[in-house]
C-alpha cells in the first residue's frame, strides 16, 4: 500500500473514531477530533510503520478508551 492510500485510510478512519467518541462520552465534534490527535494512539496514527492505520473504527476506539483511563485529561474541553 503506498503512503497516500495510508492517508485516505485515515481521512475515513479518524472521523469515524470522532463519532464513537461522540457517541459514548458526548463531546463536540471539535473535542473529539482534538482527542484523536492529542491521545498516544492519535500519535502512533502517524507511524505508518504501525500499521493501525489498517485497524478498524472500534480498534482504534478501544485503544482510545485505554488512553483516555489513563489520561482522563484528554476528555476536558478546550
């Protein structure tokens, strides 16, 4: 898969993690997107050698839940 595949993946990937996120803690659509891109998970995203960018919506959810109990931080608004 070439880079560029890797990041059309993660344009529909990144807003589906927001709505989950949305959904389950109920925070705006901007927060949500913050959390994604602030969260380590969000971080690793941009490590293709990774490979989560080829992780579901509910992976990359999962692993967002672990980092928001460790980091409760994550979830207050801006």
């Amino acid at each position: 898969m070439s880079k560029s595949s890797h990041h059309l993946i993660k344009t529909i990937l990144i807003p589906q993690v927001a709505s989950l996120l949305i959904e389950k803690y109920a925070v705006s659509e901007d927060d949500a997107i913050r959390i994604v891109y602030m969260s380590p998970t969000g971080k690793c995203l941009d490590d293709d050698s990774l490979g989560l960018f080829g992780q579901s919506a509910q992976y990359l959810f999962g692993l967002l839940e672990e980092d928001i109990s460790k980091n409760p931080e994550l979830l207050k608004t801006v």
